[in-house]
C-alpha cells in the first residue's frame, strides 16, 4: 500500500527555518520512503502513529493514518527543544483529527 504525505504549514516553516540545507536533502530523502512503510521508518514517540525521523540531531515529526494511508508531517525540530515540540504536538493531536474529515485541510500535498 502506498500513503498519501501531506505537510503542515507548521511543519514548512520549521523545516526550513531550523534544519541546514544539507541535512534537508538527507530528510527528503527519508520522507519520500514514508510513502511505502511509514512504521518501518521512525522512533514512535508515545503511541505508533507519531513519529520522529531524526539525521544529526535533527528531527522530524510525523502523524499516520493509517485507515485512510496517509502521512502528515507535522513539525520539525533540533534536539535542544525536541521535549516541547512533542508535547505540542500531543495536544495538537485533535486539531489534526480535522484532516481526516477535511483532506483539502492542509491543503499542501507533500511531492
């Protein structure tokens, strides 16, 4: 089976205001690869629908969905504020829930 990755805003403005451009590359690279095993991909972080992929202290965040096959990436992060970033997105959870109701809620598919 084959997921759907779609990309918060959130997750957009993080990603390439906190990670390095070369390490980016390496992420892109692991995030296209969700699309076929996003459970063999990533740490889970407290239940096994969110994620974390992590390069170099690093790390990106993700939700899956398993009934609909989709992936969302949700948020990104470097390792000193990793713990904050995680408990946001647990609280976060439910606004989330919106997408599966509403795919065109995100509105950014992930390419």
């Amino acid at each position: 089976m084959i997921y759907e990755l779609y990309e918060t805003e959130e997750f957009k403005k993080k990603f390439e205001k906190e990670i390095p451009i070369n390490i980016q590359k390496n992420f892109r690279k692991q995030i296209k690869k969700l699309k076929y095993s996003p459970f063999g991909k990533g740490k889970p972080l407290g239940t096994k629908f969110l994620r974390e992929l992590k390069i170099k202290g690093f790390r990106v965040y993700y939700l899956i969905y398993k009934n609909k096959l989709i992936v969302i990436l949700v948020s990104a992060s470097n390792k000193k504020n990793q713990k904050e970033v995680i408990k946001k997105l647990k609280e976060d959870r439910e606004l989330i829930k919106e997408f599966i109701k509403n795919p065109n809620f995100f509105k950014t598919k992930y390419l």
